[in-house]
C-alpha cells in the first residue's frame, strides 16, 4: 500500500487534514516573508539588479532581443544575449508598479512561495510541524542569495521539478509531461535551466536503482522524458544559443575566480552552511538512514556544485530534504505524514480546520495591508555601494563626458543610467578575452603601467572608483585629480 492510500484510509477526517496542512504552509511562507521585509534593503545589495532591471524596462520598450552589446563602450556590437530576459521582464514590471519597492514586494513573494511549496511537498511524507521547520531552516541558509535578479524567480520552480520528479520515481511511474512546460518557463527565466536536465537524470537512476531493468517500457518513457528536456528548452528567443551561453560559466572563464558568488564554499565565512552540513551529516551517520544509490549520488553532486560555486547554496538545502523525506517517513513512522494524521487533533489545529476560509481571508488581507502601508510608509533603494549616486548627481551637473573607468560594482548603475560601461556584470558573456583578467591587474601593487594603457587604449574622460579601489593612487601618480568623493566613490579627472 502506498502512502496516499495509507493517509486516506487512516483517518476519516481527511479534509481536515489537509487544511491544517496548507494554513500551517502558508503560515511559514508568511513567517518568512515578514522577515525578508524587515530586512528588504539586503535584497538589494547586489550591484547586477540595476543592470537586470534596466534590460527589462528596454525590452518593454522597444520589444527586440539584442543580439549584440548595447550596454558598454568597451565591448560594444559585440554578440550578446539576454538569455534571461524573460525573468528581466518579470524584474521590470514590478519596478514599473512599484519602483524598487516594488522589485523587492515580487522577491520576497517568490521566496514565500519557494518556502510553501517546500512545506507542502515536505509534508506530504513528514509531519507537518517538521516539514515546516526544515522549510523554514532552508529558508534561512539560502539566504544569502535573496537578490533582485531572476535566478529567484526558478527557486519555485526547483522545488516543484525536484519533488514531482523523484515521486513519480519513487512510486515507479512515468515523469508527468507537464513538467516539460517547467523547462520552457525556467529556460526564459534564467541560466540555470539546464539543471533540470541533471536533476531529471538523477532521478532516473532513482528509478533505476529501485526497479533495475525489471520494467523496460517504464524506463523508456523517462529516457524519452530526459530526451525532451533539452529539446522544449529550445523554446526561446535565441535558440541553441541560450543553452551554449551557459558553457562559457559552467566550464569556468578568467571572470568566474574574480567574483563572489562563484568563488567555492569557504568555511570561515559560511558558519551557519557549515553548521548545518556537519549536523546533518551527523544525523545521516546516527540514523543510519538508508537511501538508494541514485539519490546517494544525487546527494553528493548538489554538496559538490555548492562547494565549488557558493551560488548554488539552495541546491543542497532546498533539494535534499525534498529527496530523502520518504526515506524519513518510511524509516522513522513517528516523524511520518501518516503518523500525524491517525492522531487527535489539538485545539490549535482545531481551529485551523474548522475555520480554515476565515483564517485564509485574513492572512490575504493582511498581507495586502502590509504591502500596501509598506509601499507608502518605507522606500527601499539599492545600496549605495552600488548606486554612486552622489557621485552621478555630480557627473550630471558637471556634465563630465566621454569614456568612464568604473570599479566592477559600478556598472549596474551606469547601465540603467544609460551611461556606457567600461565593465559590469555581464562577464558570462563579455569583458573576455584577456580583458577581465587585465582589469583585475591594474589592481595589483605593479598595476600602473596596466592602468595607463587602458587609460590611452579606451581614451578614458573620466574615473568612477569605488572609494576602495587599489588603483586610486595610481590615478593621483599619474597625474588625474580627484574632482568628486564621499564615502562610497570618487571621481578623477584628467590633470591639466
């Protein structure tokens, strides 16, 4: 017997089950995004969201996919896509309706419903008190990736993929087509799509590892399944051309050392990550939790991706829970679904199921009040760290013109300004070939002969730094002054 057919005929208040499930779901999801609200200027410290924005908000413009470079003066009409434009779009809405309150409303809502669908499908096997509390822990690991870029938008996405995938393995069916439409949607959103190929394999030696080769015809629809994955994400303005784009980060260029996100995982600055690995490593040891080898593989490759790449924290936490839940549940009955459901109800609960409509119309309600008073009461704005915005209020009044040398966390800004880069964060695509790499050297201690090449080699009018910056005396060296700074950036100009 399975265990929806165990859960249906274990309790005859059923309903009433699944009411309480969904209010306690929602009520995590609405936990976490009180939380992200409280702290909503953090969503936006990344310098890329003013970049992905502006890309939105020009498509909604003009409606064509570029194909060359727009954006920068050094790289410009060289080929480049905005593979992930749909999730642009998406970032380019909600500036529209609400400014950058409004981008920060629409990721902090789709965190939430990562962090619902999680609890849902988490409790489907487990209690669901502990399913929300693993939901509610991952939430708050994989935090230090809430930025306004449309990587978000496909943590949904992940969840529903990864869950329904290793269920229909898990009961032996074929993978539901519907899933296909999933891949288009996460193919226009960003990148990362060509995980759900991955993520479909490892589910297929799920199914290997449980039936062997007993059921031919069952493992040719999921080969034909894996088959059509990579063909319906071709589904897409550019084609062939959205999957090769992803090539030149996953096989690593000169850019990819250079930056944060995808620097491996490091101890020392990850505590909390760390913390929850080594205890959850502890507890597969202690448990002696058995998993089959499809999901043991599984299992490594996500821990594999996150240390070599910090941005893919969430493959870890978001996915292994969902994986091994039914191991949990069928290895430890207390812990499981079924468990819950044949017990009596506490009051709390109680209430939960007898006044389930109220209790949802009020938790709408509020939520739009809080949206609502928030949006008038308190304004997010990018950090400005990343905004130089005393630094282009005094470019603009003093209407300094030509070719800009900007820091890395600086282009952003200049692109939604409309203000050609010398770089910015487009480096899975752009500033290669050496330039990158060139960029980071003007940096280092012997960097001035570096800086005054490029400075005549792009025919620089003037410097935006990030007050940081190692090369700032090598522009007082060579004779520039400093025309602008406060606590953020600074601005040099040519010396007479």
């Amino acid at each position: 017997m399975n265990q929806a057919a165990a859960i249906a005929t274990a309790t005859p208040s059923l309903a009433d089950a699944q009411r309480i499930r969904l209010i306690l779901c929602l009520l995590c999801a609405c936990l976490v995004a009180y939380v992200l609200a409280a702290f909503a200027g953090e969503t936006l410290q990344d310098p890329d969201s003013w970049w992905q924005v502006k890309v939105g908000l020009d498509f909604l413009e003009n409606r064509t996919f570029p194909a060359v470079d727009p954006y920068s003066y050094t790289f410009a009409g060289q080929s480049w896509i905005a593979k992930e434009w749909l999730g642009q779009v998406f970032l380019a809405l909600a500036y529209r309706a609400g400014g950058w309150n409004g981008v920060v409303t629409l990721i902090i809502a789709s965190v939430g419903l990562t962090v619902f669908l999680m609890g849902w499908f988490l409790s489907a096997w487990l209690k669901p008190l502990l399913a929300i509390a693993v939901a509610f822990a991952a939430a708050f690991l994989i935090a230090p990736i809430y930025t306004a870029r449309p990587h978000v938008f496909t943590l949904p996405i992940i969840v529903v993929w990864t869950a329904t995938l290793f269920r229909a393995a898990q009961e032996e069916k074929a993978p539901p087509l519907w899933l296909l439409i999933l891949v288009v949607l996460w193919a226009n959103l960003h990148a990362t799509f060509t995980l759900s190929f991955v993520i479909a394999a490892f589910a297929g030696l799920g199914l290997l590892a449980r039936s062997g080769l007993s059921k031919p015809v069952l493992l040719a629809k999921w080969v034909a399944f894996g088959l059509l994955c990579p063909l319906v994400s071709l589904v897409h303005p550019y084609g062939v051309k959205a999957i090769l784009a992803t090539f030149t980060v996953a096989y690593g260029n000169e850019a990819v050392p250079l930056i944060l996100e995808w620097r491996p995982f490091n101890a020392q600055e990850q505590l909390l990550q760390e913390a929850a690995m080594l205890l959850a490593l502890f507890g597969l040891l202690v448990s002696r939790l058995r998993i089959g080898w499809g999901k043991a593989l599984f299992i490594a490759f996500t821990l594999h991706v996150y240390l070599a790449h910090l941005r893919f924290v969430y493959l870890p936490f978001l996915l292994i829970p969902l994986v091994i839940a039914v191991e949990i549940a069928q290895q430890y009955p207390s812990l499981s679904a079924t468990a819950w459901l044949v017990e009596k109800r506490d009051g709390l609960e109680k209430v939960f199921a007898s006044r389930f409509y109220a209790i949802c119309g009020a938790m709408a309600v509020l939520l739009v009040g809080a949206v609502l008073i928030l949006g008038n009461a308190y304004q997010v704005a990018p950090s400005q760290k990343t905004s130089a915005s005393g630094a282009l209020a005094f470019a603009r009044d003093h209407h300094l013109s030509g070719n800009v040398l900007n820091s890395y966390n600086f282009g952003g800004t200049l692109i939604f300004h409309d203000i050609k880069t010398y770089i910015d964060g487009r480096t899975d695509q752009l500033f290669l070939g050496g330039f990158t790499k060139t960029d980071e050297a003007t940096g280092k201690s012997d960097g001035r002969p570096l800086l005054e090449a490029q400075l005549k080699k792009y025919t620089i009018g003037w410097a935006l730094l990030t007050a940081d910056d190692t090369r700032i005396p090598f522009f007082t060296e060579l004779g520039w002054k400093r025309a602008y700074a406060d606590d953020y950036a600074v601005i040099y100009l040519p010396g007479a």
